[in-house]
C-alpha cells in the first residue's frame, strides 16, 4: 500500500502536531516553516490525494481566494506548494485556533481539524501496527475514516478563507469609501482654487494614489473584475448620496500620515505578512504594509502613551484650558481647586494685555508674534522634528511671511498710517490657520474675523489693540490646532493598536528579555511579587495538598490558578503604596487603573449599602418620600464617596 511507503512522513507530521499542542504560538510557527517538515507533507499529501478520490475532487476544485469557484460557494485551497501547508495548519488550528482565526473564528474548521489530528494519529498507529504483518482491513477503515474527514476538513478551511476573505474586502470598501469622500472634497477646492498656491492640488495627487493602493488591495482579495465591479457601485452609491458633509475631524495631516490613516484598512494585511502578527495564512496571497509616519514612530516610542491607546484607541489628548475647565465643573467642589485656576489664569492674561495696551509696547507685540509664528510652524510639524512639506510648507511659509518680525516693525512705527497693512498681514494669518483647522473649528475664527473686521473698520481699536486682539484669538487657536493635528495621529495610531497592540507589546517584552539575559535581571520585581503571591497561596484553606504538590511539579493548569489569584491579589490588596506592595514590571503602567477599578468597587458597595439603609428605613417608618428622593440620595453619596477618593489620594501623595 502507498501510504505504508510514506509512513516516516506520516509520524514526522504526527510530531510536528504533538509539538503544537504543549509549544506556543510562536515556536509552532518556526516550526512550520522547517523544511523536513514541508517536505514530509507535501510526500503524504501527494498519497493522500492519490488514495483519496473525494480529497482529491475537493482540493482541485478550489482556487486561489483572488477569485470564487463559479461552481460552489467555497474559497479554494492555492495548488501546488501551498497546499501542503494547508495540511499541516490543521494541527495548528486545533491547538492555537483563536490565535490562527482572531476575529472570524470557526468552530466548524476547529472541529474539522482537530478530527483529521486524531485521525492521522490513528493512522499512524495502524502503520506502525502493521508493519511486517500486514493488517489489511484495520489500515483500511482508518484510511476510510481520513478519507471523510480530511474532504470535510478542506471543505471548512475553504469556507473559512471565504469569510475570512469577505471581512477583509468589507474593511477595505468601507475605508475606500471614505477616501473617496475626501478625495472629491478636495477636487471641488482644487477647482476652485485654480491655480492658487495653497496645497489643495497635492492633496488631491496624494488621495488619488491611495485609491489605487487601495484598489489594487481589494483586487488581490476579490480578483480584478469583482474589485472593480464593487469600486463602481460604491462609487455610484456615493454620487447618489445626497447627504455627504465634511468630515468634522479633516484635520491637515502630513501625506505620511495620511499614508498611515489608509493602511488602517490595509492593518488586515499587515496581519498576514507584518512582523508584529503572524496568523498562518501563508496561502492568502495577500499582502499590506503600513509605513508609520515620523509623527507615528515619535508616538510608538512613548511606552505609556502606547499603552494607553491599546486599552482606550479613543484615547486623546485634552488641552490644558479643556483640562482646567473640565475640573472646574466637575462634581468635586464648586470653589475647587480648578476653577480658581481658571478665572486666575483668564484675569492674570487679560491684565497682561490691558498693561502693553496701556504701555504702548511694540516690542512686546513683536515678540509675541515671532512666539505665534514659531507656535504654528511647530503645531503643523505636530512632534515630528521633520522638514514640512507640500501645503503644510506652503501655509507655514504664508505665517512666516506675514510675521515677519522687521517689517512689523517698520509698519509699527507709523501704526496709525499702516493700519491697513497690518490688518492684511493679521487676515493672512487667520487665512492661513482656518485652512489648517478642521472644517468644525473653522466656524468660530469666521465669526471673529467678521466681528474683528467690523470693529476695525468702525475705528472702534487702536493698531494696538487691533494687534492685541489678533494675537489673543491666533494664539489659542494654534493650540488648539496642535491639540487636533496630534489627536488626529493618535486617532490612526489607536486604531492601529486596537487591533496589533498586543502582539507589540509582547514582542517588547520578548526583546526586553532577551536583552536582560535572565527573567531575574529584568524582571526582578516580578519575581519578588511571585515569590510572595505563592507564600500567601499556599497557605490558603482552599488550597490542598494536591494542589500545592502540582504546584512543585510545575504543573501548568495549576500555575494558571495560582497567577489569576495573584493578579486578583493586587485588585484587592495592593490599594495603599506600602513597602510589601511590590508591582510586577508588566503591570507597572496599569498601577492606577487597577486601583481605579478598586476603587469603582468599593464605591459601588458603599452606594450600594447605603441605599439599602435608606430604603429600609423609609419603608419601616413608613416615610413619603418626593419622587426623585432615591436618585438625589444616590448622586450625593456619589459625590461624597469622590471627595474621599480625592482626599486619600491627595493624602498618600504626600506622604
């Protein structure tokens, strides 16, 4: 029989899944790539497809998921060298199905995987049964048996890729249409700029090339002729919708960082083929690459910043004054802390001003318009230490001009005669930060700038205050420009991390360790919290001699209990900073949020209870009570469980 021939390659594949099922997801993936192992594949497929008429029907109808089989529903298994891996992705499939599927998890192909597992084992030991005396009919029945499953197995992978496949192309339409949206908002300004120098037309050249990458994404998934049927349709769709608007966040992002935003529907591929998230699907054929931008790569080296995104990908970055204000109104206090904050920072500017108005200083003026020009130049490049380029260069170049500093001075020193240059240069700026802005903010600098031109023209301002106005309103605008161009990033970069910001920070982790040489060089703290989680575990009344003697053997379930238990432990034990609360080093950027999550418990029971009372106790007196009563009670016990929380942290912090 052939398959008797093949019966080396039948236990090297048998090994190969054995390793899977005790190796993680990594070492499982280096070892399919080992050529011992492919080649012993590839042998015994060959067999099996030459014993097995309904695997051999079923693997030759399937194609590559670039196109779908005109004559079934399922996506097809690539022919030739990659279908051998296919055989061998059932053992990883059964052992690390969620890291393998991630999102469009199948149980029909875990079920169809683990099955051909048991089978080739089964088969395996046939063969080694027979050898020397022939057992016909036992090696028969298991061939049988692996004829079923193994046709049942292809059939469940194909039908996987298929909706894997379709996950996939929805993400890249949805970005598409997206981009088209910008992509037509910026012809209709090209075509009414004209010829204008004021970047419009590169926008429109960088949105045109990231539709065809996009295309040429989606055509690696669907095939040509289906990529472009959808691309058209989406298109129509779009002409048809009567209800397109400005997307409130346009904020003037680099063109690297635009390169970014699309590779957000493109982070499907990265999952194929990038470094951070290898999933198995070498048989895809399909492939992303997304080229953080400077600002990015600035962002990605903040460990807390990241870190952050990847729990909260809506993270963003309030401005102080939103900060300050936030706090004024909170529930803490009325005269907190905040507010006088506010109101001492807006008296202590206005006083400012109304000082150089009175002083007549212009040379106080000139350099608060040299800190506006560097402020703006600065919020454009948002952090990233590179040259700008393209509009952003251009706008950066208008404000520059508008502000020089010597030729204020020369309009300064006959201010009343100048008024009307000085009114162009300060309208060149405004121009130049509303076509910076987000379409959103763009409203409130029109409003100043008519209320500012009517008060100009009425004479109702001398040049001073005109200047004193100008660089009032400019200056908090450029902070808020910073604060929307670096949330704009941060925005690309969650959604990015949503998805790969786990396997990043493990490979960090993995590179710390590797660096250190020794889990105890670099994790030192890590392995004192261990050391005194498991003096306090096994003393536990709930943990038996059993337990403790699995624990020694380095039992791994066991472990697992032990670790959930200690990573509890610091929820509800590590409340206070004291000298016996040791963090581990991969929870050191979690300390707050943890005591955060205890503290949201704590206060939850304390509500809770309360409450209890009171209604008892209204209920026993047999009290009426106003409607809302119970609500009132609830929000005042709220804020006075806050207050606590604010007091005792405030407390500890100085101590």
């Amino acid at each position: 029989m052939a398959l008797q021939n093949v019966q080396p390659d039948v236990e090297t594949v048998v090994a190969c899944w054995q390793f899977m099922e005790r190796a993680t997801f990594d070492a499982c993936m280096h070892k399919l790539q080992q050529l011992g192992v492919g080649q012993a594949a590839q042998r015994l497929l060959t067999v099996l497809l030459a014993t097995v008429p309904d695997c051999r029907k079923s693997v030759a109808t399937v194609q590559k998921p670039a196109a779908i089989c005109d004559g079934g529903p399922f996506l097809a298994v690539p022919k030739g060298r990659m279908t051998f891996r296919v055989l061998l992705m059932a053992g990883l499939l059964a052992s690390h199905s969620s890291e393998v599927m991630d999102r469009t998890l199948s149980q029909r192909l875990y079920y169809a995987a683990r099955t051909i597992v048991l089978n080739m084992k089964q088969l395996a030991l046939c063969l080694a049964a027979s050898e020397g005396r022939p057992q016909t009919q036992t090696l028969t029945r298991s061939v049988s048996a692996l004829t079923a499953r193994f046709a049942f197995y292809t059939e469940a992978f194909a039908r996987w890729k298929k909706r894997d496949a379709d996950c996939l192309a929805a993400e890249l339409l949805t970005s598409s249409r997206a981009l088209m949206a910008v992509h037509r908002k910026y012809k209709l300004k090209a075509l009414e700029a004209q010829d204008a120098v004021d970047g419009v037309h590169e926008l429109v050249r960088q949105t045109r090339g990231q539709l065809k990458q996009m295309q040429s994404a989606l055509e690696k998934v669907v095939g040509r002729n289906e990529a472009k049927r959808r691309l058209d349709e989406l298109e129509q769709s779009l002409t048809r919708d009567s209800g397109e608007r400005a997307d409130d966040d346009g904020v003037l992002v680099d063109a690297e960082a635009l390169e970014w935003s699309t590779g957000d529907a493109g982070d499907a591929l990265l999952a194929e083929n990038g470094d951070w998230s290898k999933k198995g699907h070498e048989d895809d054929g399909v492939g992303g690459n997304v080229v953080a931008s400077g600002v990015c790569s600035t962002l990605l080296a903040d460990r807390q910043l990241v870190h952050e995104l990847i729990l909260n990908p809506q993270f963003q970055i309030p401005r102080d004054r939103e900060m300050e204000l936030s706090a004024a109104f909170s529930v803490s206090s009325e005269h907190a802390a905040a507010t006088v904050a506010v109101r001492v920072r807006d008296a202590m500017t206005r006083a400012f001003w109304d000082r150089v108005v009175a002083a007549d200083d212009v040379e106080v003026l000139l350099v608060r318009t040299e800190e506006l020009r560097s402020a703006f130049r600065s919020a454009l490049e948002s952090g990233s230490r590179t040259e700008l380029e393209g509009s952003r260069a251009a706008l950066a170049g208008e404000v520059d001009s508008a502000l020089d500093p010597e030729h204020l001075r020369v309009l300064m020193q006959d201010s009343m005669r100048n008024v009307v240059a000085i009114q162009a240069r300060c309208n060149a700026v405004l121009d130049a930060i509303e076509r910076a802005e987000a379409p959103a903010r763009a409203a409130s600098t029109r409003e100043f700038r008519a209320d500012w031109a009517q008060r100009v023209a009425a004479g109702a301002m001398t040049p001073i205050e005109l200047l004193v106005a100008f660089l009032t309103f400019s200056m908090d605008k450029v902070e808020e420009l910073r604060s929307d161009v670096l949330n704009a990033h941060l925005g690309l970069l969650g959604a990015f991390l949503q998805r790969h910001g786990v396997d990043y920070e493990k490979k960090a982790l993995e590179t710390q360790l590797s660096e250190a040489g020794s889990v105890d060089a670099k994790f030192s703290s890590t392995v004192k919290w261990l050391a005194l989680e498991l003096e306090t575990y096994l003393v536990r009344s709930d943990v038996d001699e059993a337990e403790r003697a699995r624990l020694e053997r380095h039992n791994g379930e066991a472990f697992k209990r032990f670790l959930r238990a200690s990573i509890w432990a610091l929820v509800e034990k590590y409340i206070e900073d004291t000298s016996s609360s040791v963090w581990p080093e991969t929870f050191e950027l979690d300390v707050a949020r943890i005591r955060a999550c205890r503290d949201a418990l704590d206060r939850i029971a304390v509500i809770s209870s309360f409450l209890t009372i009171v209604k008892e106790y209204v209920a026993r007196r047999h009290l009426s009570t106003p409607v809302g009563f119970l609500e009132h009670v609830v929000t005042a016990r709220y804020i006075a469980c806050v207050q606590w929380s604010v007091r005792r942290t405030a407390c500890c912090s100085s101590d």
